[in-house]
C-alpha cells in the first residue's frame, strides 16, 4: 500500500527553514540565453547583426565610384566628338554663315551626346549593381554625382577634341568659299543630366527586380514549446 497524502502545514505552522524552501509544483524559467534555454533565431527580439557593410565601407566605395564614374566621362567626350555630326559653315570677304540654314546637324550634336549618356548611365547602374548588390544612400549619391561630373567632363573632352573655337582663324586658313565645320557644341544643356537619370532609373529597376529582400515575418519559424511542468512528487 501506498502510504496517504498528507497535505502542506498552513503557513503559520511551518518552520522557518519550510518557509524558505519553494514548493516542488512550481519550476523556475531559466532566463533568455541561459544554458537551460536556448535563443532561437527571430525570438525575443535576437537580431542576425548589422544589415550590410557599414556606413564606413559604403562611404569608401561610394568615393571610387564617384571617381570611376567621372573619370570615365573622358570616354564619353571622345566618342561624343566622333560620332557627332559636323555643322558645315562657309565665309566669304566679310563674315561666316551657316552653308545649310535648314540643316538639323546642331540638333544631332545635342541628340548624339544624350543618347551616349543615356547608355553609359544604364551600362554603370548595371556594373555597380552587379559588383555591389546592395542599394543605400551613399550609394544613390555617388551614381548621381559621379555621372553628373562625367558629364561635365566629356563636355569639355568633347569640345577641346572638336573643331576649333576660333571660327575666324578657321575661316581664314581655308579660305574663302571653302565649307568647314563649326566648333562643337551641347545647345541642350539638360543633357549633361542624362547620365545621371539614366543610372539612377536602370539601378532602381534592378534593384526593384533583383535585389535582395526583407525575410517575412509571418514566414519565421514559431516559438519553441515550453517544456513541461512536472508535477508534485508523491509523498
């Protein structure tokens, strides 16, 4: 036989060293992170670390790009002044004229450096996407500012490659009634902002399409069950 259970004495009957003793049915939950509870991923808050490289990486490789970018608006100058077409002019004894009053060769120059820039803005958006798969603010800022500073420079690269700027000189050494070309020259200034708006647009798709994601919440794997609560031990 099993010998009957005796209830607990009231409070006020227990001994001192009894009052201090907890009672068996209750157990304790070891704290978050303790050895005899385990933290698992996305519970109490647990965060996986920092998001991305840094601020002080994402600043040192928004630079470069900045610097890539602007240097290569050389490129875009040189191939501006060869593929742009050429505005013929012709003198005569007393002033220079435009040869055809009626042509649309200025109107190519403006539309030939703004089709460069917008390729060269979609081909960087799709380098730095490919090398850094990552968007941010520092980011943004050197896709904007370095093809705006590219843009500045093929200008310049452009012209100083072109035709000369001294329409006189120019007039006089070939002569009189002899067709050459005009300096070259951007009319559309917007243009020098195609680069840019090209990047920012081709990486925000990229990015949009590509890149990478948020985990779900709702997706996340539930809390663990808490073990179970034994029980008072028979008397």
């Amino acid at each position: 036989m099993t010998a009957p259970l005796t209830p607990p004495p009231p409070p006020h009957e227990q001994s001192p060293e009894d009052r201090r003793q907890p009672y068996a049915g209750w157990q304790t939950q070891p704290a978050p992170g303790s050895a005899g509870h385990p933290v698992y991923p996305g519970a109490y808050g647990v965060s996986y670390g920092q998001d991305g490289p840094g601020m002080k990486t994402e600043v040192r490789e928004a630079a470069v790009i900045t610097v890539v970018l602007a240097v290569a608006g050389a490129l875009l100058g040189v191939l501006w002044a060869w593929l742009a077409p050429h505005v013929p002019l012709v003198a005569d004894a007393t002033a220079v004229y435009l040869k055809d009053t009626e042509g649309e060769q200025a109107i190519g120059v403006d539309g030939t450096f703004t089709l460069l820039a917008l390729g060269f803005g979609a081909l960087s958006a799709l380098v730095v996407f490919l090398v850094r798969r990552r968007g941010g603010v520092p980011l943004v800022i050197a896709l904007a500012l370095g093809s705006l500073l590219g843009s500045l420079l093929a200008w310049r690269v452009g012209i100083w490659l072109g035709p000369t700027q001294n329409v006189v000189a120019h007039a006089k050494a070939v002569g009189k009634g002899v067709t050459f070309p005009a300096p070259l020259k951007l009319g559309a200034k917007g243009a020098l902002l195609a680069w840019s708006l090209s990047a920012l647009v081709v990486h925000l798709g990229l990015m949009a399409l590509f890149g990478p994601r948020d985990p779900d919440p709702y997706e996340q794997k539930p809390y663990p069950a808490a073990p179970p609560q034994q029980g008072p031990p028979a008397a």
